[in-house]
C-alpha cells in the first residue's frame, strides 16, 4: 500500500494481463456465518483477510464451529458448521468494530440458544442495533443492554434454550437506518422456520436494496429461497434449512472491478489476443454494481466472462459518449466519468445525486478533477456532463484532491492514459485501503508503459556521503522503487570471494559471469543470495573495499548494466551510486551529486560503526575512504563524477532530513502539475 502525500503515476500506454481481485468485506462475513449455521463443511475461497473477517472468525470457533485457516494465504478457509448442534456457550464475542459481524450474530445466537456476551471497541458500541433487537424481542428473545439502551455491548441470556417464540405474526423491522438488520434477521430466521412459514416486515422505506439482494442470493446458495413482496415483506419457507454448498467463492467487490473494466476499455489493443482479465467477480455476479458492465459496453468496451470472471479489451475507439440513468449503479457509475474523458462528446450522468451524501461530494471532487485535467464539466444537484479535452494538447497534468475517498482515487489513476502523455498527480492514495488496499499495486502490475517514462531520480556520490540514507528515504517519500547499486558490487566482491576467485583482472571474466547470473533476491530489506541472508555480510568496511576492487573490473561493470536497469519499475525509481547518473540512467529526469568533505564522511562512518558495536579508528576510516574516492575516480569505466546535468549537494553541514527535502523540492520543481506541492 502507497502510504505517501502524494503517488505520481507517469503517463501509462497500455495495459493487459490478469488482476486478481481481492473478496468483498461484505459478502466474505456473510458466506461465514451461513457456512457456521449449516451442517457439514464449507470450503470458502478468496476470503477477504481484514479485520472484519478477522473478528468473524474468532467468534466462530468461539461457539464451537470448526474454522482450519491452514490454507489463509492462499485465500481459503474451512468452516465446519454447526447445524444441529448447540453452540457452545456461555461464550463472550469480541467483534471490535464489524457491523456485518455483530448484527448477524446477535440474531443467529438469539435463535439458537445459550449464554452470549457480545461487546466490540468502542465506536462499536456507538453504532445502533435496537431496531433489530426490538424485533428480537417481540418475537420473544432474551437480550439485554450491558450499557446505553439500543447499542452493544449486549447480553442474549438462553441458557435454558431458546424460548418459545411468537412466530404467528410477521416480524416487523425497521429498514431505514440500516439494510443490516434486516439482513441479520434474513440470515437467522431460517433456523425457526419448521412448521410455518415465517413472514418479515419492513417498516419504512427500505435503504440499500442491493445489498439485501446479496442477502438472498447467498441465502439461496445456502439452500434458503426466501420469497419477497416488493421489498417490503419477506416469506422465510417453513421447512427451511442451511444446506452447505460444499465450496464457495467470495466475489470480489463489483465496483472495484469497474476500474478494471475502464482499464480494459480505454487501454488494450482493439483485439482479443492481449486483454485484460479480471478474476474474483464475473457476469453471474450477485452484486447490482456488475451493471456497470452494460454501461462500459455502451462506451465501446469488448466484455466477455464467466461466473467469476471478466475479459474486456478494448472496442470503440475514441470510447462513445453516454447519456445514463446512474441509480441502478451509483459506485460504479463514478468511473464513467473519467471513461468519458476518452469518448468522443459529451457524456451525462443523471441520477446521482446520493454521490452529494457520500465519502466526500463526490459530483464536485469528480467535476473538479475533470476539469483539472482540461474537460469542459457541468454539474448539477444530480447530474454531471464531461466534455473531453478536445485535442491532445488541451490535457493538463493534474494534481487530484482524493478527500479521502477511494473512489476519487482510482477513478482518476486512469487519466494517466491520457493522450497527451502527462502524469498524474493521486494525493493522499492510502484512501484506497478502505475497499481495496492493494490497488495501485495492481494497476500496476497490468499497466505498461515505455521504459523511458518512468521516473528515475540518480543520488551519486562517494563513499558515506549519506547518498545511500538519503535515496531511500527520497524513495519513500515518492512511493518510489529504490536501487542501491553499490550492493550489487558488494554482493558480487562476496559471491566471487565464496567462489574461491580472487578479485583481480585475471578472474574478471569469470567473476563477470557470476556477476550476470547472481541469484540475488531483495525481500523486505533484506537480501538474499542463494539461501543466504547476506544483509549484514555485504556491510562490513571489508566488503565495501573488495566490492570498490570488484567494481573496477570493467566486464563487471558490464554484466552488472542489466540487474541495475531492471529495478526501473513503475511508478519509479530512485538509484544510489557511484555511476547512476553518468552510465546507468543518463537520461534520468533529475541527477543529485551528494557529498561531503572527508572528515565529515569519515565522521559519519565512526558514529555508524561505534553505534554497531565495532571499534574504530577515525583516522584510519578517513584514509581508507580517501583511498576508496582516489580508486572510484580513477578507474578507466564509469569513474566516480557528477553527471554533467548533476546538481550537487554539499550535505556536511546537513542532516539527512534537511538534504532530503532538498532533494524533493528540486524534484518538484521538474514536476509539470500547476498546484504547489500538497501537505
Ligand atoms: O555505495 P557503496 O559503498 O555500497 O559501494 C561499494 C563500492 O561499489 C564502491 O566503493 C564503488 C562501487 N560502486 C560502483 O562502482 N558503482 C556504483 N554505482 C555503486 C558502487
């Protein structure tokens, strides 16, 4: 997940390839408390791992239902239901803040018998449940409130089984403060309907219908057909009863599939052969947002799929102009507005105007990024109207407000397929997290983009300039990939050293040939060669000299080229070096000469070395970089000096912090968008 201010996303060209998409928070704490109420074992597959889940099934195996999480990473999880059985109790639940965990719970454990307590943090216990307890309650239930009346914590006191229950008359529910309840009584109410059929009525106007519509698709997978009169009453069967469906797949969120699909429509080839595939939700999907389908095929996309699968590419090219009742698909329809930005004309969205009422105005965050970016944009109190730039040369390199919105977010990470080839500026990108952490990892990993777009920014210098601290920490600011070439030459000097070869000019072929096949492996700051963690080996004052011999082999140099060209990746790159700037990256947009005098840098090396642990002799480390400066300088291939276009830091009287911001504002400063750096 990018955790910085802003992710700058270069100019992308195409995409295609296969994206995974993870399962939805809502239908996963479904899907597993239906499998806990049935007989027999449910094998759950692409399960969403968040703290929603989390709680969930904590709570299962707590009142007795088997849960074996030994296949977790690979997204399944084994849920041995209880249906007959009693569940165990007394038990205490602890369903930190998921509502799709504790309004369904409390009505399943209400109807099932024994002693629950049922608390969660503390905002939790901010968030409403009398509505559906009222209803449980009429219907006969023991619950009482363990704090303020008409919110958790809460208390179901069974023990003695579940009292009779007045099932004659329809359960009466509220539906207009949370689709939830109604779910929860959907899900549960099964458990009592033997001889008679048992009848819910909602009271008011009921919110959110899809959602109850995916209540009753799962409960359908699950052997419920529950029958519905306009969306006010609902007929559990009698006779009901859970039956496992053996396996399931959790869907993945229909909206967040939209940017794929608009991925798909604005940027594969006009053919078949390189689509772009979407797997975790498909055409059969249980889920009203899937109708974005219809309206992205309007637009021109190609989209064909499977139960859980999708394959768009691209179609009508420009895209075609809409004009489009949104309500059937009020999340998704988010993303047609950026597609219009690709249309040829004017697109209309009517029918929004609960896009006002959500994370942000989401009508004005969307007009205002529009526009930002060159569109002619009308809104209205329910409407929007996008008129594309009109050429190429009108686009604007845009700096998007996200308010805190995920939507805002990955809608307009698709306008850096602009014709135009400008980047886009995504503030705040950690919004994301809220439905789909892993976003921009996955937009990258289907987005290509030619080499030379994407962002290398060269940090060259001598030996404890501090280059090394301050590439990565530069890199971590811009959510940018990080090269720290000098390992490569620290991991070959160790690699040839093991291979019993000497560094010198007579092993330099071989040693070249170890260099190109290193089986060399960066994982969460550490790195690997082979089997071995060499992390620590390669930082010794003795690897970094050998690695400074090594490095001045030229056929090394060489063999090296591309390992240290591979590491520029999307969304880009910061590489620390001796020859970042000069040979590897010569056409990096901005190249930083950091140094600093010698005893300033032999200082530093002290300070570091004492804090290791290992004694050291100040004078000693300063003749040694000097030698190391006078070997890098001199040597025939790629000798140590600023590129021609370096900018140079004298960082001795700095500290890191201050030369990283030095090096962000020169880095802005080449930036094209027009808004000052955000917070
Ligand atoms: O940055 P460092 O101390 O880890 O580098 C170790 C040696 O590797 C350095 O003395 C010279 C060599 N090197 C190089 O020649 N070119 C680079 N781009 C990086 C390091």
């Amino acid at each position: 997940m990018y955790s910085t201010a802003f992710l700058d996303l270069p100019a992308l060209a195409s995409a295609d390839g296969t994206v995974q998409l993870p399962g939805s928070k809502s239908i996963s704490n479904r899907v597993l408390l239906l499998a806990a109420l049935s007989e027999g074992t449910t094998e759950v597959h692409d399960l969403l791992a968040s703290d929603d889940t989390r709680v969930m099934l904590d709570a299962l195996r707590e009142i007795g239902c088997g849960v074996d999480e030994s296949a977790a990473a690979q997204g399944t999880v084994r849920i041995t239901g209880l249906g007959a059985a009693a569940a165990r109790s007394p038990a205490r639940l602890f369903l930190g803040n998921a509502g799709t965990a504790m309004r369904p719970l409390t009505a399943a454990l209400a109807l099932r018998g024994g002693e629950f307590e049922l608390s969660g943090i503390a905002r939790m216990h901010e968030r409403p449940i009398g509505d559906l307890v009222d209803a449980l309650l009429q219907l006969g239930c023991h619950i009482t409130y363990l704090g303020n009346p008409g919110f958790p914590p809460l208390r179901i006191a069974h023990g003695n089984g579940v009292p009779p229950l007045a099932l004659d008359a329809p359960v009466r529910v509220r539906g207009d403060v949370s689709s939830q309840f109604l779910t929860a009584l959907l899900m549960a109410l099964p458990l009592v309907a033997h001889e008679k059929d048992v009848v819910i009525e909602v009271v008011g106007e009921l919110i959110s219908r899809p959602y109850i519509h995916i209540t009753l698709q799962l409960l359908e997978r699950f052997g419920i057909r529950v029958q519905h009169d306009a969306w006010q009453r609902f007929t559990i069967p009698a006779g009901s009863r859970y039956l496992s469906p053996g396996a399931i797949h959790v869907e993945a969120d229909a909206s967040s599939a939209s940017y794929f699909i608009a991925l798909g429509a604005i940027a594969t080839a006009a053919s078949a052969e390189k689509p772009l595939r979407i797997l975790g939700v498909g055409l059969e999907s249980i889920q009203g947002d899937i109708r974005f389908v219809e309206a992205a095929r309007a637009m021109g996309a190609e989209v064909t799929g499977g139960p859980n699968w999708l394959q768009i590419h691209r179609g009508a090219w420009p895209l075609k102009a809409i004009d489009l009742d949104c309500n059937h698909i009020p999340d998704a329809a988010m993303t047609l507005a950026v597609m219009a930005l690709y249309a040829q004309g004017t697109t209309t969205l009517r029918n929004i105007a609960s896009w006002r009422v959500k994370e942000t105005d989401r009508i004005a965050a969307m007009a205002q990024g529009c526009r930002q970016l060159g569109a002619t944009v009308e809104e209205g109190p329910d409407f929007l109207r996008v008129t594309p730039p009109s050429s190429a040369s009108d686009w604007r390199a845009a700096s998007v407000h996200t308010y805190d919105d995920h939507r805002i977010a990955m809608c307009f990470s698709l306008a850096a397929f602009n014709p135009a080839g400008l980047p886009v500026r995504i503030e705040d990108p950690k919004c994301v997290a809220k439905t789909f952490p892993g976003y921009f990892e996955a937009l990258f990993s289907v987005a290509r983009t030619p080499v030379e777009r994407i962002p290398v920014i060269c940090i060259d210098g001598p030996t404890a300039s501090g280059k090394g601290t301050v590439a990565a920490s530069v890199a971590q600011r811009l959510g940018y990939r990080f090269l720290d070439s000098g390992a490569m030459y620290r991991i070959t000097a160790l690699a040839a050293l093991r291979a019993g070869l000497a560094i010198d000019a007579a092993h330099q072929d071989r040693i070249a040939a170890l260099a190109r096949g290193l089986p060399v492996r960066f994982e969460a700051g550490r790195i690997w060669l082979g089997g071995d963690d060499v992390t620590d080996a390669i930082r010794t004052e003795e690897a970094g000299m050998n690695a400074s011999r090594v490095s001045a082999l030229p056929p090394v140099r060489e063999a090296l080229v591309a390992l240290q060209h591979s590491f520029r990746r999307l969304p880009g790159l910061v590489a620390d070096g001796r020859d970042m700037g000069t040979v590897i990256f010569p056409g990096a947009a901005l190249k930083v000469y950091l140094t600093a005098t010698a005893a300033c840098r032999a200082e530093r090396r002290h300070k570091q070395l004492i804090s290791k642990g290992i004694s050291a002799n100040i004078d000693d480390l300063r003749a040694d970089l000097e030698a190391r400066d006078i070997r890098d300088s001199t040597r025939p291939v790629a000798p140590l000096k600023p590129a021609q276009d370096a900018l140079v830091l004298d960082n001795s009287l700095l500290t890191v912090e201050e030369a990283v911001e030095q090096v962000l504002v020169w880095w802005q400063q080449k930036q094209p968008f027009a808004a000052s750096a955000p917070g």
